[in-house]
C-alpha cells in the first residue's frame, strides 16, 4: 500500500548505510518501547539522520507491530519531514495496525495540504473502498480523475467502482472515453459487466464470448458470460458455460449448486442428482442441494437424495429435518413426517424446529390436545425458547380458553417485556377479549421499542379509523405500515378504511379492490368492501360482497350484522 519514504528526498546513501551500521546494535533494544530513553536526540544527529533513524524505526514497529513504537516514530517523522511520502508511510502503518479512523484521517489532512499528490488520493480511495464506503471513494477518485483525466488506470478503477455502486450508465461512459487501442481485455470485461447491469445483454454477451474465445482461461469473462445466459433464461448454454466452469480446478460447492439448478430448469433430473451425489460430502452442500429439489417440486427425486445421504451418512441427522418438509409438502404423507421429525435428537440443532412442526402437524389434524400437550411439554423442556409460550397460548385461543392463553402471554410479557412477537401476541389475544383499550397499550409500546413494526402500526392506526377518531395519526401509522409491507391486503384495507373514514370514497374504492386482490378469503375486507361500494352507490356489488362476507364469518353476531345490512339494502 506504499512505496518508500525516501523516494525523492532520499538521504545520502552513505549516511544511511553508515547509520544502519551504527543502529544495528542498538536498534532492538530502541524498538522495545519508547520509554527505554533511546531517542534521535540522545546523539548529536542532523535533521536528515533523524529523519532516517525515525524512519528505520517505524520499519521495525510495522515488522513487530509495535503500535507505541510506531506512533513515536511517526510523530517525530511528521515534525521532521511532512512529505507526501512520510504521510504515505505514517497512512501504511495505521492501516496495517487496524486503524481505519486515523489512516484517513491523516491522508485526509494530507491531501489537503498536497492536493496534486496522486499516491495520497488512491491510498484514501482504496481505504474507503475496504471500508465500503463507495460514495467517498468514488468522490475521491472523481476529484483524482479531474486533475488527471488522461490516467487510464484511475478510469479503470472508477468505472469498476461505478459499476459495483450501480451507477452503471455513467460507468459505459467513462469507459467510453478510454481510446480503443488502450482497451485491454480486463477493460472489455469490465464493460460488459456494465453492459449486463444495463441490461443490454446482447452486447453483454457478444463481448464476453469474443473475451472467452481470445482467452479460453479467462474464469472471471466465462462466469460472467454463465451468469448473463442464466439471467436471460437461456439455460441450456449457462449450463454449458457452468459445466465448463467446473473443469478449471476444483469446482467450489455454490458451482456445483448452479449446476445442480440448471439442470433442474432443464428437467434433467438424473443429471442434477449425479451432480448432487459426486459433489461434497458436507452437510452444507447436502441440504441445499436437496431443497433445490424441493422448490423444482421434483419431490420422488428430493426423498431419494435424502434417504441416499442418510444411508451414506446417519451421522447427518439435520437432513432429516428436510426430509420431513419433502414428505409433507411433496406427499402429504403424515406418518412419513413424523416418523422423520422424531429422528432428530434434542442435540440436534433443529430440535427445536421439528417440535414446532410436529405441533403444527397436531394442530392441522384436528388433535389440538396433543398439540397443546406437547406445546406445554417444550414450554417446560425449553422455558427460555418464546415460540414455545405463544404457540401455547395461540392454541388456547383456538379451543377457546381465552382467559388461559391471556394469562400465561401475560406471564410471557412479564419475562420478555421488549419482546415484541410476545408484546403483539397479548395485545391480539387482548383484542379478542375485547379489550381495546388494554390492547392499544401495548401496541403503542411495540412501537416504542420497534418504530418499524408494521403489524403494531397497522393494529393501531385501523382501530383508530374504526372508532373514527384522531384519523390524521390513523393515516399517519398506516401510511408507514404500507411503506414497510407493500404487498399486506389487511393493511391495505386499513388504509382502504381511513380513506373511507375520511370521506375519501373514490381512493378507498380503489385500494379496497387491491386489498382483495391480495387477501381476498377474509371475512372483515369483504365488509369494507361492501360498504365503501354501497357509498359508492355501487348497490350490487355491495350485496355480492356482504354474501361473502356472510359466508366467511364464523361468529353469530357477525353473522347478524351482514343479515341486516343486506336486508337494508
């Protein structure tokens, strides 16, 4: 990351070679720590020896990473010699010792009082770079370029750092400036990885096949070239460029997934499993490997893998846990799941996970006392595991016993009061009891503690659109809760309901048709929707809605209601 500090203001070689000699036995102990008493001064030494004694000592502190040493050193450089070059060395040290803040700090400094010094601006470019932080760094280069805006190899390293910022237009540019005969194949690279960002894959393309006809061994042009035939699903040829790939060397385990994919996309279904069987033997590579196999819905080949690796390998009993999703979701078979869930032991590090599917299981089935039981068993085996507590208590409420399910979230609430998947849990269990106000408390402390948390913003803002107060922090909440889950039906319809609240009947008709579309088998937003039609005067459509309505309410008083706004109508 430097270069000598002697490079323009090198000292008589001689007296250089003379000190070496001199310092030789005497440097060690010097270098032992600052407080020895050896210092520059302690010898009748000119300026430009002192410099080169301090200099020889912050060599040795970066050998034995002597931080003090090196400190000393470069405060008696900078007050000597506070050249473009001893800044460089002082900048090398500090980031070699693991501090950031002060290697920018000084080169900062130095760059402005030696503005045209090209070696201090990459150095501060490349920290900020490591650091990630691309914006100054792209600053830094842009204010380098301009003063040198011939130096193909700052266009080079800006036009990369443009691109991977993805500002990838204004990377083509830059590159653009570069005469064709300065164009090196690493340049062309660059370009068509640009190209690619833009999405003008054809030319993308076309660059990185030249590139890898020119230069078969070009890896970097190859995977880029496989990646770009993937993302515009041409997957016959990005398999064929993967599978190339995977000859130079000793293919890495994400190749071989790659592999493994494109071969399922092209419904090869043996070849992706040899893939799979003649690749690493690692739970790591085992697992996804196999769950790519799930989402191909190629389940008969998903279960044959797994059982093949648990023959192989028994000491491998996490892929059980994934065997059980393969046979429930691709076969429905219950007794299958189970029977692969009870495989993993409690030291198992998806214990916990596979007893939380099997109250699942309970649950789905009908049997909700032996989902409770077993809910209450972890609860015990696991008292510090949340999940355990509220899928308790969510049973409770299914079965009906309000009051218990309350009462032990409260419990939950007590020993996890900044828990907000506990504090969520009781504020809707409150709501079901029909205490409001309660619930609305701790809501607001959910967003107290997380400002973020959608579904509590949400929770807050509809309830206070349906008591039809304080509308303004209703829209306010909800507003932010749609920011944070776009894509949520029930808040849409909050936020369908605000509108309708406010008299804004034309916006609420048209967000309670989106909530629909995304949540369209809930019972409440069929409601909506038939009231904000019939304010539209949409009468029929109003009937149609509340049928719906009526035919998903599960509560008599519910029930009720829809009968007498239908018989209203």
């Amino acid at each position: 990351m430097t270069k000598s500090a002697h490079q323009g203001r090198r000292p008589n070689v001689p007296l250089v070679l003379a000190l070496s000699l001199v310092l030789a036995s005497v440097c060690l102990a010097a270098c032992q720590s600052k407080g020895n008493g050896m210092r520059a001064d302690d010898w009748d030494l000119s300026p430009e020896a002192t410099t080169t004694y301090n200099y020889l000592l912050l060599q040795d502190a970066k050998r034995s990473q002597n931080a003090t040493l090196g400190q000393y050193a470069i405060d008696e450089l900078l007050t000597l010699d506070p050249s473009p070059e001893i800044i460089a060395e002082a900048a090398d040290f500090f980031w070699k010792s693991g501090n950031s803040e002060d290697t920018q700090k000084i080169l900062r400094l130095g760059i402005q009082e030696y503005p045209k010094n090209i070696e201090l601006q990459l150095m501060l470019a490349q920290v900020y770079l490591a650091e990630q932080h691309y914006d100054e760094a792209l600053k830094t280069l842009e204010g380098y370029l301009a003063q040198n805006p011939k130096d193909v190899e700052i266009r080079r390293q800006l036009a990369d750092l443009m691109m991977r910022s993805g500002r990838n237009l204004e990377s083509l540019e830059l590159l653009e400036t570069i005469p064709a005969d300065k164009m090196d194949p690493e340049l062309n690279y660059l370009k068509a990885r640009t190209l690619g960002g833009l999405k003008r894959y054809s030319e993308a393309i076309g660059m990185l096949k030249k590139l890898v006809q020119d230069d078969p061994e070009f890896v970097e042009a190859l995977a880029e070239l496989a990646y770009l035939y993937e993302e515009t699903e041409n997957y016959e040829q990005a398999e064929e460029a993967y599978a190339r790939l995977s000859t130079m060397g000793e293919p890495s385990r994400d190749l071989i997934l790659r592999l493994v994919e494109m071969n399922l996309k092209l419904e090869r279904v043996k070849r992706a499993k040899k893939y799979v069987l003649d690749g690493p033997q690692e739970l790591g590579f085992y697992i996804p490997a196999i769950t790519q196999f799930v989402e191909a819905k190629q389940y008969e080949a998903a279960r044959d893998l797994a059982n093949e690796v648990l023959r192989k390998h028994p000491e491998m009993t996490e892929v059980y846990f994934t065997l059980a999703l393969i046979e429930y979701e691709g076969f429905k078979d219950m007794a299958a799941t189970e029977k692969a869930l009870t495989s993993i032991g409690k030291d198992n590090r998806f214990y916990e996970r596979a007893q939380r599917f099997r109250i699942h299981l309970l649950n789905e089935s009908g049997d909700l006392e032996g989902a409770l039981r077993l809910a209450r068993e972890m609860r015990a085996e696991k008292p510090e595991a949340t999940d355990f507590w509220l899928m308790e208590a969510r049973l409770l409420e299914s079965m009906d016993r309000l009051d218990e399910a309350l009462a032990l979230t409260r419990q939950a609430a007590e020993k996890w009061p900044d828990d907000t998947q506990v504090l969520f849990t009781l504020g809707s269990l409150m709501d079901s009891a029909g205490e409001k106000d309660g619930a609305i408390e701790v809501m607001e402390k959910i967003i107290a503690v997380d400002p973020e948390h959608a579904d509590a913003l949400n929770y807050i803002g509809y309830t206070l659109a349906d008591q039809n107060r304080e509308l303004d922090r209703a829209y306010d909440l909800i507003t932010l809760a749609a920011g944070l889950k776009p894509d949520n039906g029930y808040i849409i319809d909050s936020l369908a309901w605000v509108y309708y609240r406010m008299g804004k009947v034309d916006k609420a008709w048209e967000l309670i048709q989106e909530a629909i579309s995304l949540a369209g088998d809930d019972a409440v937003i069929w409601e909506h929707y038939g009231d904000i039609a019939q304010a539209k005067g949409n009468l029929d459509q109003a009937r149609d809605a509340y049928r719906k309505s009526l035919n998903l309410q599960k509560k008599d008083a519910d029930k009720e209601r829809l009968r007498d706004k239908l018989s209203d109508l």
